[in-house]
C-alpha cells in the first residue's frame, strides 16, 4: 500500500494510532459485558434489533455479514435465552419477523450500563481532570470524523 503524499506524516501516524487505540477500547469494552455469557455476535444482534427495531433472519444475516445458517444459530440461542419475540409477518405469513423481548430490551440496557459504569470508573482513576477535559473536548471532533 503507498502514502498519500498529500497526508502529512504525522497526520497519517495520528491516524492509525486513533484506529488502534478505538479498536483496543472497542475489545475492551466487549470483554466487560454481560460476564462474558453472550458472544460478541449475540451482543451485536440483541443491539441492532433495539436501535432498529424488528428485522427478519435474513436481514440480520446481511447487516452482521454472515450467513443465514450462523445466523439462525445466533438466534436460536437468543431465543433459547428468552431475548427475542418471533412474529409473522402481516405483509407475507411466511417470514418471521424477531424482535426483543423484554428480557432482551433489559439485557441491552443492563450491557449498555455496565460498560458505561466500567468506562465512567476508569476515566476517573486513569484521568487527572484537565486530562478528562481534554478527552471531553476531543469527542466532538472524532464524532464529526466517524460521522463523514
């Protein structure tokens, strides 16, 4: 792979170190939840149907970029956990349409907590509080980057 030449070196360094450090915090934050009894595909699903909403296997299958079959297992555990509601669809009887319980909505929200709990107590005890500011005032400008 060649440099841009018209990136300078210390952006394109700043740029991987980004990319590395979010992927580090990205896994970090997957070890902390949930005590490690759903798999980071569970995880995802059980997120992707609280943030959209009902979606179908084989839309599910295509947004996590597996295969249906992986997909139905995935499900089928979920489903065995109790996390998940199956309706049919009104528009066409045949598919099935899942969705969170409300054992899966809580389980969503109780992950989503604890990593915010996990993450909130290692600000505290890593950071001094120019550093967090620092942090703090970083974020609106990744954001505006991960946003383009």
């Amino acid at each position: 792979m060649s440099e841009d030449p018209s990136v300078p070196p210390r952006v394109a360094e700043s740029a991987g170190w980004i990319r590395g450090v979010v992927g580090q915090l990205h896994r970090r934050l997957r070890q902390v939840d949930n005590a490690e009894i759903l798999t980071p595909t569970q995880t995802a699903v059980l997120n992707r149907l609280h943030r959209e909403g009902p979606a179908t296997q084989a839309e599910l299958a295509a947004a996590e970029h597996v295969r249906q079959q992986s997909m139905a297992a995935t499900l089928g555990v979920l489903d065995t956990l109790g996390y998940l509601n199956r309706t049919r669809d009104p528009a066409d009887g045949r598919r099935v349409v899942l969705s969170l319980s409300d054992l899966g909505a809580k389980t969503v929200i109780g992950i989503r907590q604890h990593r915010d709990e996990w993450l909130a107590a290692a600000l505290a005890d890593e950071l001094t509080e120019d550093e967090l500011e620092t942090v703090r005032l970083a974020l609106p400008l990744l954001q505006r980057i991960a946003q383009r």
